[in-house]
C-alpha cells in the first residue's frame, strides 16, 4: 500500500516530523508543504539574462528591470543586493478570484478551495526572500484591499516578526455602494508597513537653514514664514479682511483662496478665546514684516479701481489677483493707500514646538486636500489618476488598477535618500518607477529602481508579455518623454531570468551572467559583457573588478598593470590556482568562478 509519504526521503520526513514540533500554537495557519517549500528554494540556481535591445540606454545602467517570475528574481537578488534595498514598495495580487492571481502558471479562480492557502504560501516565501534584501534601515510597503488586509498582516507578522510599524489609509475612489449590500462602501485600500530598526520617515521636518539673525533680535534666530491660510474667504470669512501697517498707513488685501492665518481683534467676539494672538498684538510685538520696498497704489474712485482690476493691474499673489469685481467691500479699497507686496510673519526659532511633523496614517485625497488643517498628511489621487497616468503615456488604457502616482510618489520620498535602492517585485505597469524617476527629477535624487515583472503568460494567451509590453515601455518613456511630457532621464537595463539545475551551472553558466551578477554583487550599476575582451573590467578610484574568462599572457600582463595603478583588485577567475602562480602582487584577491557565486547564492535558512 502507498501513502503520500513514499516519495520523500528519510532525511526528508525527520525533517517534516521536526519542523511539526516546531509549529507554532498561535498564529496565522494555512496549508502548506514543507518539503517542496525547501525544494523552491533549493532545487536550482537562478542567472540573469541582459537583453540590450530592450534596455533602455546602452549601459552601463544604475536600473534593473527584470522579467520573469518573482520568486526567482527574488533568489538571485539576495545573492546580490541583500542588505542593501532601503524601500520595498508592493501592490501584490489581492486574491480576489478574478484573475489576479497565477499560481503555478495558472489562474486561481474564486472556486477554488485552496485558494487562500495558495496565495498565503506565495506571499509568504516573497516576504521571506524580501526580508534579506533590506536594509538596517529599510522598510516594506505593501498594498492590499479591506478584505485580504487582515490575513495579509498576520502573514506578514510571521515572516517579519517584530517588524510591524504601521499602516496607511487612502481613498481609492469617490464613495460607492455598488454591490455593497449592507450599503457599507468599501472606497479605501491600505498600505501595510514593516521596517527594520533603524527605519523612520522623513516626516514633514522643519528646516532651519532659512532661520538667521541679521538684525540682532534678542529673541534669536528667525525667518520671515507664510502668513496665510489654505481657506477661501467664504470658508473663512472672519479671517478676510484688509492687513494695515500703521507705521506707513499702507493696506493690504487678503487673498481671496488663502486668508490671514491670525485674526483681527475688530472681529473678535466678547469671552472668545484665540488660540493664538491677535494680527494686531502680533503687529505690536514687531512679528508682522510688512514690505519695505514696494509698489503703493492709490485709487481715487470706485470706477477707477474696476478698471485696474479688469486689466489686471491689482496686488497678486503669484498669478492670483487679490482684488476681484466680485468679492465684497470694493468701496473700502478706494482712496486707501494699497501696498503690492506682501507682508510675512516673523517666526523665532526658539518659538517652535517640535522639531519634526510626524507623517499621518491618513493619506488625504486630492478631492479634500483644502478640508485639512494638518501638514502632516501627504495627498494622493484616487485609482483614477492612475489609469489616467498608463492611457495618457500609451494613449489608451492598456493596464487594470494601477495605482496613483502620486501615492507611491510621495512614499517613496517619506522612506529613501537620494542614493536608496527602491524596489517593486510585483512592478505590474511599472508605477513605482515612474514615481521614483519624478521623485529624483524634483529633487535630483539619484535614487535607483529594481522592478521585476512577470510575463503572465498563460496556455490560453502564451505570447502576452506585460513587462516588455507594458512595463518596460512605460518606464521607457517617463525616462524619454510623451506627448508634451517631457522625459525623467535615467536608463534601465533589460534583465530575463534562467533557472540552471545546481548540477549544471558549471556547464551552462554564461560568461555573460557571470560578470553581470560580479557587477551587481560589488558595483552600484552595471555595464554588458565585451565578448571581444578576455578580461572584463570594472576599474574605479577604491579598486577594481576584474573578471577573467580565460588566463594566457595578455590577460596576466593586464591584471599586473592595473595592479600598479589600484589601491586593490578583486578578480574572479575559472582558474583561480594557475592565476595565483602567475601573480605575486600583494593588493590582488583571487576568487573561483562559478563556486563564488554558488555559495553566496546560498540556501533558504
């Protein structure tokens, strides 16, 4: 009589009996094979492949696109990049059943009885493989819907143990009770966060390099600050009203979409309590700067003010006119002295509370940005604004629920430096690199992206290929620019995963993937393989990084000169004993091809 069990080794079921005792009794249970749980991570070696025609510039390039499955992506990336990634950023399949989710290169539809089982496994050996690459300061991202959110974190909680910070909420669409029954609309998605130790958003910090003391205050440093408010005279009626400066008689109108952050005691109700003091108080205390040189303005007749506001010769704020046949009280402005800059507000640095703003878990939509107070939301488009984004770079909608831009945009910017690695194993359309390109053009970051997408390629449609079609020329052109967009710059390389069998990498193996992988490993962007040249090179002013494929005279006598010229040089070699005969200088280290690579590619722990 055969069992299940026939085809496992001894080793293997002591194995299986081991890893039972060491279930745990509380927690996130699903079903699930150990076994072939080691086998997916052990059973091969994964390569990559660089395809020149599809990357995007001629290399060397600082931008990895990878096509292929992501678990394999994964495999080969710790080997190269682990410890190194600072921002992980996920939109993984929401296991809806409705063919979002490919599953050992099929579908999984709603029916299917394992289908919870299947996509907790998937993700979990993800996160696993996901947790090596980040940094000590680095966090992972990931998006998931109302219904999967709670599963997905007590996944998450077990891959990532004592890892958990947080959470976002955004509105993912206008509220909509269709097919709600219980007329309960579920119009937000989330955005799970887990991070390492050393992890901590940027926050809204309070800069200090503007604050200084030219006039010798004796209450110290400060800087002239924005002495308005993002509400509209009709959403704060109490806060429009014309600014005086009594020393030179001279006033000033209050923008009509951005009213005066203090209130004027004039309006002040009896027992009213301010929470801060009164514009006039503020004035007295010397903390209003009103401009000094300026262009002031008298108009002698109501008719005469109407003709200065149609032709546009009124006091603005930026392109904003102040003055508007519209708004209410013209008459008060005529015969008035009319100053056209505007006044500021003297803020000591001593006077501030905090020296950071904290980022809220509340991701304010576009729709009610001027509803908030708080500075210390960041905003976002709804899906909307996503599709939007893939129809106006392909003119036509070619990718479902892409999300916003402008959400990852500004996580990409809350969680990296300038010099971070971001990362998206589930890149789709590619958003978060397009995120991460106008990030770096806004504040000429040199931020680098790892995207992987998969082909989705099934029986039934075996030639679709989301990432060439998709994903890559989208991120081809936010690089090179559409339409009347113009271009992010930057470059990606084209990258396509081959699994070897462990017994054969030192057979099928190509010189190709070997210094492709030597680059990424020791080099923050990587140039394509010579075939013309014997000895691939790598040379910078902290040493260089050589690999040779074959050892004769010329190569030896190239290494020896560059040896000379470097503080140290690493080369990698199938021969590194030959080499070592041949070699007597003191700043050279020697290492074995393919077994260097074989041992760091390593195992799952």
């Amino acid at each position: 009589m055969t069992s299940k069990y026939d085809r496992y080794s001894k080793e293997e079921l002591v194995k299986i009996i081991e890893d039972r005792d060491r279930k745990p009794t509380f927690g996130l249970v699903w079903e699930r094979n150990d076994i072939d749980f080691d086998r997916s991570f052990n059973q091969d070696f994964v390569a990559l492949d660089a395809i020149g025609e599809l990357s995007c510039g001629t290399g060397p390039w600082s931008n990895l696109l990878i096509e292929g499955d992501n678990f394999d992506a994964l495999r080969y990336l710790r080997m190269t990049h682990a410890g190194r990634v600072k921002c992980i950023c996920i939109d993984p399949p929401y296991n809806t059943g409705n063919r979002d989710f490919i599953y050992n290169d099929r579908f999984v539809d709603k029916d299917d009885l394992y289908k919870h089982s299947k996509w907790l496994e998937f993700m979990y050996r993800r996160f696993l493989l996901a947790r090596d690459l980040l940094a000590e300061d680095g966090v992972l991202l990931v998006c998931i819907n109302d219904e999967n959110r709670s599963k997905l974190e007590l996944l998450l909680d077990q891959a990532l143990p004592g890892m958990r910070l947080g959470s976002f909420v955004w509105r993912t669409r206008q509220g909509s009770n269709a097919d709600q029954g219980c007329f309960l609309s579920v119009d937000h998605e989330h955005v799970l966060v887990y991070g390492n130790v050393g992890f901590t958003f940027a926050g809204y910090g309070k800069s200090y390099e503007m604050y200084g003391n030219p006039n010798q205050d004796p209450k110290g440093d400060w800087r002239p600050d924005n002495l308005t408010l993002g509400f509209s005279y009709t959403e704060r009626p109490n806060l429009y009203y014309p600014l005086r400066d009594p020393s030179t008689d001279t006033y000033y109108p209050a923008s009509p979409s951005g009213v005066w952050r203090y209130a004027t005691k004039e309006r002040v109700k009896p027992g009213q309590r301010l929470q801060a003091k009164t514009m006039e108080e503020f004035i007295e205390a010397g903390q209003i700067l009103f401009p000094q040189e300026q262009r002031v303005e008298v108009w002698h007749s109501l008719e005469e003010l109407k003709n200065a506001i149609e032709s546009g010769d009124v006091p603005k704020s930026g392109k904003n006119p102040m003055l508007r046949l519209d708004l209410p009280d013209l008459e008060f402005w005529v015969g008035k002295k009319v100053g056209f800059g505007r006044p500021a507000f003297k803020r000591y640095k001593a006077d501030l509370r905090n020296l950071n703003q904290p980022v809220s878990s509340w991701v304010v939509p576009n729709s009610e940005q001027k509803k908030y107070e708080a500075d210390n939301s960041f905003v976002s488009g709804t899906n909307q604004e996503g599709a939007k984004a893939v129809a106006a770079i392909f003119g036509t909608k070619t990718f479902n629920y892409a999300k916003p831009p402008s959400l990852i945009k500004e996580l990409v910017r809350q969680t990296t430096g300038n010099n971070d690695f971001v990362m998206d194993f589930f890149a789709g359309s590619g958003t978060t690199a397009q995120a991460m390109l106008e990030q770096n053009r806004e504040d000429d970051g040199n931020r680098r992206f790892i995207m992987v997408s998969a082909t989705e390629a099934t029986d039934d449609e075996p030639e679709k290929n989301i990432c060439r079609d998709v994903c890559a020329e989208r991120i081809r052109r936010v690089i090179t620019g559409y339409g009347t967009t113009a271009g992010t710059g930057g470059d990606f390389a084209y990258l396509r995963v081959r699994r070897i069998p462990h017994e054969a990498v030192l057979t099928d193996i190509d010189h190709s993937q070997v210094w492709t992988a030597l680059q990424l490993i020791h080099r923050q962007s990587f140039a394509p393989y010579d075939a013309a040249r014997q000895l691939q090179e790598s040379v910078h002013a902290d040493g260089g990084l050589l690999y040779a494929a074959t050892i004769n005279d010329e190569t030896v006598s190239r290494i020896v000169g560059l040896a000379a010229a470097s503080p140290h040089l690493t080369v990698y070699t199938w021969q590194p004993g030959l080499l070592r005969e041949r070699l007597a200088a003191q700043n050279i280290t020697i290492e074995q091809i393919p077994q260097f690579l074989v041992s760091r590619f390593g195992v799952a722990s």
